[in-house]
C-alpha cells in the first residue's frame, strides 16, 4: 500500500503536520468508519467519515463523525440551501477522483465547499481518510478546518 495519496501530499506541501495510519479494510463492513476505529482501537467520535452531497444541486463536502448519520436539513442549513442530498457514489468518485471507501475532503480533483461537525473541532486530533482504503490520517481539527476553509456547524442527525 502506497502511502503517499494526493491528500497527503496536499497536506504536506501546506505544511500540516500529520500521522499517517493504516488498517486493514473490510469493503464488507456495514460502517467502513466505524470499522475502521475498531481497527484502531480509537474512539468512534474522532473518527470522521467524509460524505460527498449535493445542496441545491451544487456538490458539497461533509465531514463528521463515524458513529452519526448527516442530517441533510441541517447541512442544507448550513450551506444556505434548501435542499441537500447524498451524491451518488459514481458521481462522488468523478468529482474527487478518490474511490468510495477511500475518499478524503483533501487533494480532492475538485474542491468544493466543505463543512466539519462542530462536536469535531472539540478534539485534540481526528482520524480523517488519507485518500485511500484502508489509510487513515490524523490531525488537528483545526488544522483540517483552516486547510479546507470548511465552515463548521452541527450537521449530525
């Protein structure tokens, strides 16, 4: 496995500090977030799954902790918009050139807005997918908020 991803080396040329962590990956799991922190051994909440969404039509990154749903009114709240919707996985994977399972709010082929769960930025690091399966990278939440101009707020269900 490859440990160097467009989202690391996006991260390294900004000069953010990271760790890099790998675990073995299950495409069968129910929640691939939520084995991957059983993988780790870490808390479920500083385990942040990356979900590609559309708010009014418009592709949107969010990012939030493994053990929650989004609620798609909150985000489309958050993005000033009146309507959000899960991207289709096809179309998640075109846009940021990543592979379900694999896909990082970080070196993305095309950025887009991107919002953190608030209850995220409370932790002293999170585990946020590196760019593909089975690779995980953590880092300051702050760190990855300032990096993707991600504007934070509470977008659990």
């Amino acid at each position: 496995m490859s440990k160097t991803t467009r989202a690391t080396l996006a991260l390294q040329k900004a000069g953010i500090a990271f760790t890099l962590h790998p675990y073995d990956y299950d495409p069968a799991a129910e929640s691939i977030g939520m084995a991957a922190a059983a993988a780790l051994g870490i808390a479920p909440q500083v385990m942040l799954k990356t979900l590609m969404a559309e708010a009014d039509g418009k592709p949107v990154c969010v990012v939030l902790p493994a053990n929650h749903d989004v609620s798609m009114k909150r985000l489309a709240a958050l993005f000033g918009a009146k309507h959000a919707q899960m991207m289709k996985p096809d179309a998640a994977e075109r846009l940021t050139g990543y592979h379900v399972g694999g896909i990082s709010p970080f070196g993305q082929k095309r950025a887009v807005p991107t919002a953190i769960e608030e209850t995220a930025m409370a932790e002293e690091r999170v585990y946020i997918n590196a760019g593909q399966r089975g690779l995980l990278l953590a880092l300051r939440p702050e760190d990855a908020r300032q990096f993707l101009r991600a504007l934070t707020g509470p977008v659990m269900a």
